[in-house]
C-alpha cells in the first residue's frame, strides 16, 4: 500500500524550500499526500515546529508516525538536517515499517463551573499563576503530598526535560524511560512554607493531582500552548498510553545529541 505522507513546515524561507523539495521528491518516487490522514507527519523547521506538527495530529497517535527536519541546528525531534534530503528519501524508499517511541504526557482539567478538557503535551504542561503567588495542594498517587507556594508547577515528558524542564534544574532523562517529571517554578521555602524543592519522577502509572487554592487567573501551558486566565478547580497529570512513533530509518544515539546541544566537544552528525 502507498503511504500517505503530509509535510508540515514554519515559515522560514528554507523550510519552506527544503518542505517544496522533499514533497517534489516524494511525489516522484510515488508516495501519496493526506494532510488529514497522514501515515506519516514529516516536520520541517525546529524543535518547535515538531511540536506544532504533533498537536496537529493528537488524535490519531497510534495509527501514523512522525519524521523531523532542522533547518537550522540539529534538533532533540527534529533530528534529520536539511542537507540530509537525499538521504532521508531513500531511506523512505526502502522503510519496513521499523519505528521508535517516546512518552506522550496527558492532563485532565476541570475547571470551576465543572467545564473539562483533556490535552496531551510532548515537551510539557505547565501551570503557573502570573500575579500572585499559587497556593496548590499536590496529591502524588491518590495521596496529599504537599501544599506548593510560588510561580507554577511543571510536569514533563523524557523528551521535554531537555526543554524547559532543564532550565528550571530538571534532570535529563532518556526517552526510554516512561517517567513524568514534577518540577517545581520558584517554590517559596522559608521556616513557615515548605515543599519538596526537588525534581520528582513519577512512574507512569501514577497520576499526579493539582488543587489550586484560588485564583482565576491561572495560565496553563502544553507545549507551544497556552490558556490565559483560568479558573481551574483541579488538574490530573499523567504519563498517557498514546506514545508518539518516530520513523526508525537509522540509529539515533540520545546522549550524542544531548552533548552536542549543550557541550558541543565532539562531532556529531
Ligand atoms: P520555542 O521558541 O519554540 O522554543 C524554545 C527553544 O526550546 C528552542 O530553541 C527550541 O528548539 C527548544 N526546544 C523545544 N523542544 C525542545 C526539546 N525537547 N529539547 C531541547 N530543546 C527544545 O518556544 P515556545 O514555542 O514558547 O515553546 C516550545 C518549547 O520550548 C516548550 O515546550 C518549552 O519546553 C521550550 N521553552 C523553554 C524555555 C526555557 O528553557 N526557559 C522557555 C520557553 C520555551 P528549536 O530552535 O529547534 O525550535
């Protein structure tokens, strides 16, 4: 069977030549083009041009598979660079289905008139209070762990804790690991307010719980996605079962790409 492709791209001027490329040669090796049905997403741009790409397609995980391309430095999803077209085309030529996957991370929320809305995120979900100090009572596993005081708290997937997870003192966790990370945003710790004031993994078949005290201005965040001024009466994170499927078309070694994004000593292709 034909595999149906799409190509989601930004805006830049070599994304959108590198993304008119790829499809004039795709075409011409005879792959068909869905952009609703996709078996295959492949993105052209950044990190976030692949999280873009991804809430495209949010609900239909389990039946496509994601590709990304940088146009500018090598990316964590975009992990193919734009001088690498040729390569990648036959390499699709020739796929036999092989994929990888990563942890996809799921959040529940109710807000206070009982409205919902679920969502998935691939890098993070965030919420966080702008103005005023969040007050949040955090239950880990169905039990009250702590009553977190400051700006917010984070929860992010193996592959998002090279994100934002990492500038806030997350740790780096490898993408095989199906774990959630819990960090907290400039917590307030003195002799009167205590909290963890540490990074901490849940397994995924935990559920973290967030009770806000107060406040209708809350900011929720999943990935490149935010919601201002929310009344959020409580939140569930959790690890999801969806996984997202990358194309396995060569080995990619996740440590070699750590080092080459934040050290960058060695040569790495
Ligand atoms: P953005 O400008 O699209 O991204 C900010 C930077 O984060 C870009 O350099 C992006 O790489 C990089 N990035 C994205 N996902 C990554 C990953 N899994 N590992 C390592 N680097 C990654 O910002 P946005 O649209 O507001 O948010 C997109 C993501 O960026 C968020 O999910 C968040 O994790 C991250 N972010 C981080 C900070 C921070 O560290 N203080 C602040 C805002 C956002 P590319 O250049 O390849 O796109």
């Amino acid at each position: 069977m034909t595999m149906k492709v799409w190509i989601n791209h930004n805006t830049k001027e070599i994304s959108v030549k590198t993304a008119k490329n790829i499809r004039q040669k795709l075409e011409a090796a005879g792959f068909e083009f869905d952009k609703k049905n996709p078996d295959l997403a492949i993105s052209v741009g950044g990190d976030g041009t692949f999280l873009s790409t991804f809430h495209e397609y949010t609900n239909r995980l389990s039946q496509m598979k994601f590709i990304g391309i940088h146009t500018g430095h090598l990316g964590f999803y975009a992990d193919w660079r734009d001088n690498e077209v040729d390569e990648l085309i036959e390499a699709l030529k020739n796929y036999d289905g092989q994929t990888f996957e990563y942890p996809v991370l799921e959040a529940d929320i109710t807000y206070t008139d009982n409205t919902t809305k679920s969502f998935y995120a691939l890098n993070e979900a965030i919420i966080k209070r702008p103005s005023k100090t969040m007050r949040a009572d955090v239950y880990l596993d169905g039990e009250f762990f702590e009553r977190f005081r400051g700006d917010g708290l984070s929860f992010s997937t193996p592959s998002g804790s090279t994100a934002y997870a990492k500038s806030i003192g997350g740790a780096v966790i490898h993408p095989k690991s199906r774990v959630m990370q819990v960090n907290e945003i400039a917590p307030i710790n003195n002799r009167i307010y205590r909290s963890i004031s540490a990074p901490i993994i849940v397994p995924s078949s935990q559920e973290v719980k967030i009770i806000p005290a107060e406040g209708s201005d809350y900011i929720v965040n999943y990935d490149t996605n935010s919601r201002t001024n929310c009344s959020v009466k409580l939140i569930k994170y959790r690890i999801s079962k969806e996984v997202i499927q990358f194309a396995k078309l060569r080995d990619r070694h996740f440590w070699g790409r750590v080092e080459h994004a934040f050290l960058g000593t060695n040569d790495y292709k």
